[in-house]
C-alpha cells in the first residue's frame, strides 16, 4: 500500500471517528467563508462556532485547526473567529469588521455578536475546518463542488448536520433559530379508564336462597376476582378485600393479554357470630379505582325465632286456666324439637298432643317451618295478685 492511500485511510477513520463523536460534542462549527468576494481571502475568512451545550465552555481547552482559542463560551451563544478581525498593517483597509460590522475601525458591542480574530488559513478548492478539545471533536471537509466559492456565499450547517450554500449570516444565530423553527407544541390529554370487575365467584354457597349461604362450621370461603383495564393489564395496581372492616389478603394468580384474575380466602369458624356479612372488593390502577360488594350470610344449623313477644293471660279466679298460641319460626338448617322454661311460680304447659310440663314440649318444627304451639296457664290457689315473667324457647337437633 503506498504512502497515499494509507494516510487517505487514515483521515476517513479520524472523519468517521469524529462524526460518531459529534453527538456529544458541546461546541459546533456553524458556518464556513472559505472563499469570500468581498475582500481578499487574508481579510475576509472566518468561521463561527456554537455552543449546543447547557454550560458555559472554556476555549481555552478547544483548538480550531491547531490554533488555540480564548476566553468562555456561554451556551447557546456563537462565536466569529476572524482571520483579520480589524484592519491591520497591511496595504488594504478590508477586514472582517469592515464588511460584517459597522465597519468603525474597531470591535466592540456595537458590531452586535461576538467574534475573536485567530490566524487560520482556509483553503479554496477543498480543505478541513477541525475544532476540537482532544475528547471531542467536530469535523467539516469541504469542497468547492460544496458551494459558496467566491460568491460572497457561506457554507452553513442544517439540521441534519449536513452543510448548504447559503447568505453569509456570521454571529446571527442561523442554525439556533432553525433549531427553534425545527420545534412544534403540541397538547395531549391523557385519559386514565377505571379498571373493570368482571365477576366475583365465591364458594361454597350452601343453600338455594339469593345470595351466598354458608353453613355454621369449620368453613373456609373460597374468593376468585377476575379484573379487566382497557389502558391494559398493567396498569392493574392491586386488589383489596374487606369483610365487615376486616381486610383480607388478596394475590394475584394470573393473567391474560386483557384480564387479571385475583384469589382470596377467609375462615369461618363455629363461634362467629350467625348473621350477614358485608364483603368489599376494589380494584385499583395507579390513578382510579373500582369497587363491588357482596354479602355472606354465615348460617346456624339450629336457630329458631320466637316471633310472639308477649302473652296476657287475662284474669283468672284461683284454680282457673287460660291457653293461649306462641308462634316459632325455625330458620336454621336442620330440623328440631322446641321445648320452653320459664321463670316464673304460675304452672304453665305446653300442648304436642298432651298437656306436658314446657320443659317436655319437644314439638318438632322443620327447617324453615313454622310452628304455633300452645300453652296453658293455671292461676294459682291463694290470694290474689298480679304475677308475670318470661318464656325461653330451648330448640335442639331432631
């Protein structure tokens, strides 16, 4: 391989290099008069950098073509870097302040953006502008095929990082105001959907009654939640379950492309209390929340309802009696023998085809049944008085 096609490797290698670099670089070469018409090429090439950064960079550390620069550069703000800044000791009265300033002999504020003069020598036919900093570095090649070849015209760069012919616009923020008009408002609401309870199966249920039954007993509730989200399953939070208040540990078990099934379980024991229970499940995403209700009706085997409340037996002479009819409801499971005591020195009885002491009655009422018993009461044979007290219906398996 000879000398010239190893060095051309070379360079492309350090170009490729510096390109994949070029995204992290803070300072970019914006804009190239390699070749200006105004004035001759010793008063009138220049190059402008910007910092694309969000910190202010120290130039101190940045060479342009080898040549040190000076000074800081805030962020977002352009720097000229003129060949001849202002006139010098040559022959001619052309500089770069002259055609691209307000030609006042010197810089300062009034020329309107910032520039520094560094003596940098840019080729006509094709040449490279390199400003780097040793870790980053930016890179143009050009070529007078590229444009802006002594027509008064510069190279600029484009959004795509590629480069045009373009009006000369030195310090005036060409690139940074094609940044701006390369951006677009937009407004977007973002609408969070409730997730959705699709159904709740708990088992057993124990009776044909509405609603869910469990029989009295050593029982454990089986609780299935199945939880649909059109924002989609993962945005199903977690799911919460409370019977009377009391919470109950609820897992997730699985899921499909559209739904999240949840299982839960609760313990009954025979001491609970006999009555319904109000269950509560919800449903939450990271924003909403959906709740269902359900009742539990934990049932005795054995229970009975004294539905007559209160018995006058009248008045009665010494020696007479009077019946009358108590009504019991049996709304237990099984079927049972009701007898009564009572606290009280009248004699009362009971009817199951005989008279029998109340304590003997085991009248047989089955499940869901009702019964009307009678009963009698004797008036006692001494003097008179006013006596009154209280039957308690005694119910046992039949």
């Amino acid at each position: 391989m000879n000398k010239r096609k190893a060095w051309l490797l070379i360079l492309a290698a350090c170009l490729l290099a510096a390109s994949c670099r070029l995204a992290a670089a803070g300072l970019l070469v914006t804009e190239v008069m390699y070749n200006p018409n105004q004035c001759d090429d010793t008063d009138g090439e220049w190059v402008e950098i910007y910092n694309n950064g969000e910190t202010s960079v120290d130039l101190s550390r940045w060479l342009l073509n080898n040549k040190p620069l000076e000074g800081t550069l805030s962020a977002k703000q352009y720097l000229v870097i003129a060949k001849e800044l202002v006139d010098g000791t040559d022959a001619d009265t052309d500089s770069f302040e002259k055609y691209w300033g307000n030609n006042d002999g010197v810089w300062d504020e009034a020329d309107g953006f910032r520039a520094m003069q560094l003596s940098v020598s840019l080729a006509n036919s094709a040449g490279i502008v390199n400003l780097t900093n040793g870790n980053e570095t930016d890179i143009l090649q050009y070529t007078s095929a590229m444009g802006a070849n002594g027509n008064g015209k510069s190279l600029q760069r484009t959004l795509e990082l590629g480069w045009e012919e373009a009006e000369a616009t030195p310090g005036a923020g060409a690139f940074q105001a094609a940044l701006e008009n390369d951006e677009l408002e937009y407004e977007l609401e973002i609408e969070n959907v409730a997730p959705r309870i699709i159904y709740i199966n708990i088992t057993p249920d124990e009776m044909d009654a509405d609603g869910i039954q469990i029989i009295a007993g050593n029982k454990t509730v089986k609780i299935e939640v199945s939880v649909a989200d059109d924002n989609g399953i993962e945005d199903i939070a977690n799911v919460t379950a409370f019977l009377d208040g009391r919470e109950i540990a609820v897992i997730k078990v699985s899921a499909s492309n559209e739904t999240a099934f949840f299982e839960a379980s609760l313990n009954f024991q025979p001491s609970d209390d006999k009555k319904q229970y109000n269950l509560s499940i919800t449903a939450f995403d990271y924003e909403t929340n959906a709740t269902e209700t359900r009742t539990i009706e934990y049932v005795s085997r054995i229970a009975t309802v004294l539905e007559t409340r209160s018995v006058n037996f009248g008045k009665l002479k010494p020696g007479e009696s009077k019946e009358a009819t108590v009504a019991v409801r049996n709304t237990g499971i099984d079927a049972v023998k009701v007898s009564f005591s009572a606290d009280t020195n009248l004699v009362i009885e009971a009817f199951n085809g005989n008279w029998v002491a109340l304590k003997d009655a085991n009248v047989l009422i089955n499940a869901g049944e009702r019964e009307e018993i009678k009963i009698r009461a004797f008036a006692p044979k001494k003097k008179a008085g006013f006596f009154k007290g209280k039957l308690k219906i005694i119910a046992k398996a039949a």
